[in-house]
C-alpha cells in the first residue's frame, strides 16, 4: 500500500499541469470540508481506492464533489507499507 500525507498530496486539473518528476494518479473529488485555516478534499482513485489532500483555503472553485482531478506529490513524500 502506498501511502502520502495529505498536506503533501497536491492537486491538478489536467495531467500537464503536473510538476515534472512527481507521481500522480487520476482521481475523483467526493468531498470537500472546510477546516479553518485548509480544506480536506477526499477523493476516489482509479483503482477503487481513497485519500484525501488538504489544501490551503482559496482552493480553485473547480475542485468539488464530481470534479475529475489529477493527484500528484513528490517520490520522496510517499511511504511504502507491507503488511
């Protein structure tokens, strides 16, 4: 299992506006929650899987529930867990 904090999970509209390097997978919005100073956005990947971002407030309005995103951080932000 793969697995990244959300305060280092970014999101994307589109796969070019991924920094190069990263790592992404495609995702969708299905919450958005408002949490004083960020936003915890959950999302549903490809696979059936789920996670969350948390975001600064002033997200772009594009990312809500039903949105179509791109999730992308940095290789060295992800943790490999084998059980």
């Amino acid at each position: 299992m793969l697995i990244v904090r959300p305060e280092r999970t970014s999101l994307a509209l589109d796969e070019e506006s991924v920094p190069s390097g990263s790592n992404a997978a495609d995702a969708v919005v299905t919450d958005v929650s408002f949490y004083g100073t960020y936003n915890r956005i959950e999302l549903t990947y490809g696979d059936g899987s789920v996670g969350c971002a948390a975001l600064p407030v002033g997200t772009p309005a594009a990312v809500r529930p039903g949105a179509k995103v791109v999730a992308h951080w940095r290789p060295e932000d992800q943790v490999l867990v084998t059980k």
